[in-house]
C-alpha cells in the first residue's frame, strides 16, 4: 500500500542504475524534477524519506550540488528518515558530523563503524546471503535470520 515517489537529480549511466530506472518507470512510479526547499510541503505530502542520497564511497561529494541542498532540507523534515548504509552526510568511520539525523538505519551486508553513533528508533541489517570468505575475511559475526527473512533487527 506504499505510494512512493523518487528524487534522483542526477543520473547515473551505469547500466544497473538505468535498470533500476526504467524499472520504475515501468511500475508508473513518480520521479520528482525537483526537491521542494519549503520543508512542511515534504512534511504534508509525505509519511516517510528514504535516504539513499550518499553511500559510504561518495562521502567526499558532500559537499557539492546537488547534495549539499538535498541535506539541508533533509536535515528539517519532521517525518521519519529511513537511511540506507551510511546516513548522508556522515563518516563511515567516524559517524555524524553534522548529517541528517535517521530515525532508522537499514546496514547493508553489515553495519559500518558509524552506526555506534546511530541514535534512532531502530537498526536493521540487510546482509544474509554475505559470503563466507567476506565473513571471515573482515570477521563479521552475522546475526541470525529467522526464516527466510533477508532483513533483521538488531
């Protein structure tokens, strides 16, 4: 029963990011053209933002458009933010230093050192089918997953 809607300012070329494009489109899912700046537009039209706007590689492109408004207005919405990863906007290492503030936080493969800093409502790790030599090599202890469920809380 989700409606959602997807900001991408800035496409990628890469073959699996146009997938993942055309797939969407084929599913008649919105792509905004813009990202309002008047925060309570964002707060009334929607129930939830999922940050996917900085991976742990791009932390150095923070700073740069279209990031550095994305983050702005993103650091005053009032709806729960959902980040995937790495929040936008912190350290993979060091944590927040001034980025958003994520009521969940969705680590995929395995949590990164930032989310000793995570102080949302709740943490989730996406990260079943990891390889047992990336297991052992980084020594990761995966939680269990009930069933076949490819998602749990931590």
């Amino acid at each position: 029963d989700y409606e959602p809607t997807i900001f991408y300012p800035k496409r990628s070329p890469d073959p699996l990011h146009r997938d993942f494009t055309t797939q969407c489109e084929k599913m008649d899912i919105p792509f905004l053209s813009y990202l309002p700046t008047e925060v309570q537009l964002i707060n009334d039209a929607y129930n939830a933002v999922v940050d996917a706007v900085l991976g742990a590689e791009a932390e150095a492109g923070e700073g740069s458009e279209p990031c550095a408004a994305i983050l702005a207005t993103l650091k005053l919405v009032r709806i729960p933010i959902v980040s995937l990863d790495v929040p936008s906007g912190w350290d993979v290492e060091a944590g927040s230093s001034g980025g958003i503030s994520p009521d969940v936080l969705v680590s995929l493969s395995a949590p990164k050192r930032c989310a000793r800093r995570f102080a949302g409502r709740q943490h989730f790790v996406a990260g079943r089918f990891l390889p047992y030599d990336l297991q052992k090599k980084f020594e990761l202890n995966p939680p269990e997953y009930p069933g076949t469920e490819c998602v749990v809380a931590l």
